[in-house]
C-alpha cells in the first residue's frame, strides 16, 4: 500500500468516527481538521502530527525516522508537530488518534496559517 492509500485510509475511519472531522488541504498538503484546525496531514516525507501532549509529543519522537516538522526546509520546525516517515506507517493510525483527541490551541504563531 501506499503512503497516500494508507493515508486515505486513516482519514475515511477518523472521519467516520467524528463528526467534527474533515479532510482539508493547507499549503497543497492532504490534511484533516478537527473544528478547524489542522491535527494532521501527509507531507513529502511523511504523516505529520500535531501533538500537544508532551507524553504523546516524546513518544512519537522516539519512533525511529521520526522528527519535529519543519515545512519550510529551513532549521524552524513547529515545535508541537511530528513527522513519522513513511517506513513507520504502522505507527501512523494510533498517532492521528491520539491527534485527533488532544486540545488543540494556537501557541505558535507559525502555526496559525496552519489553521482556518
């Protein structure tokens, strides 16, 4: 299967399972908001997560491949997301989960053009 087949197939159960769920698009890439805000989308080099758990946040850091999320390319990641490489999309459904569930706020101001 494919990184966006195994995508795809995460958002048709999260939004399946809540209702205040939607995929989207921000900046081009696939995504899916909750109340609309971005929790999580699939980049060119992998599924990224907002996690604001600190708990979640180090887990899914300590996936191997894994890394905080940086779009620009240019050394200033958002500090709350995680990219999980496609060789983990094992890792992938329990994280949008875990996503999906959090509180999601806007503390980086990076961030807001992330969100509606």
């Amino acid at each position: 299967m494919s990184p966006r087949e195994r995508y795809d197939d995460i958002v048709d159960a999260i939004t399946a399972w809540h209702t205040d769920c939607r995929g989207s698009k921000v900046f081009g890439m696939p995504c899916v908001k909750r109340s609309g805000r971005v929790v999580f989308g699939l980049s060119r080099t992998g599924m990224v997560f907002k996690l604001t758990d600190p708990a979640a946040h180090a887990r899914a850091l300590s996936v191997p491949g894994a890394d905080l999320f940086d779009p620009s390319g240019q050394g200033k990641p958002f500090r709350q997301w995680v990219v999980v490489p496609p060789e983990q999309a094992d890792e992938w459904e329990p994280l949008a989960a875990e996503a999906v569930a959090q509180v999601h706020g806007r503390s980086d101001p990076r961030e807001e053009q992330m969100s509606d």
